[in-house]
C-alpha cells in the first residue's frame, strides 16, 4: 500500500507556543519544534490525498493558536 507523507510547517500565535504543541501532540501525528521562520514541523503519513487533507484541515489548523501553515507532499522520483 502507497502512504501519503505530509509535512506542514506551522505557525503559532506570540506567546502560545507551548499550548499549540501540548494540543498538536495530542493528535498522535509527529510534531517538532523549530527554531527560525515556523513555530512546528507535522509529518503525517495517510493513505490518500483526500485523508491527508482531512488531516491538516482537522487535526492541525483546527488547533486554537494556529495562525498560518505550509503542507509539502512527499513524491516518490
């Protein structure tokens, strides 16, 4: 079976860092902190573009204190 890898770069509202990766981390997706221009990395792996979708829709811009976010999908070359 194909897996759908995500990455979105996430941006937190001043001063709400530590809420927005407490909520994130309670997604079960894989979640870094970063240093520079986003606040956080997700990586999702689904089954399809339709759930990856869902996915960042859901369970990561959804989250209070997100303010903007990039998704990069993962290709096989």
């Amino acid at each position: 079976m194909k897996v759908v890898k995500v990455f979105t770069l996430v941006n937190a509202e001043v001063g709400k860092a530590k809420e927005v990766l407490a909520q994130l981390k309670k997604t079960g997706l894989e979640v870094y902190p970063l240093f520079g221009a986003y606040d956080f990395l997700v990586i999702a792996e689904t089954v399809d573009l339709k759930t990856a979708t869902a996915t960042i829709l859901e369970k990561i811009q959804a989250v209070r204190g997100v303010t903007r976010t990039r998704t990069l999908v993962g290709a096989e070359i």
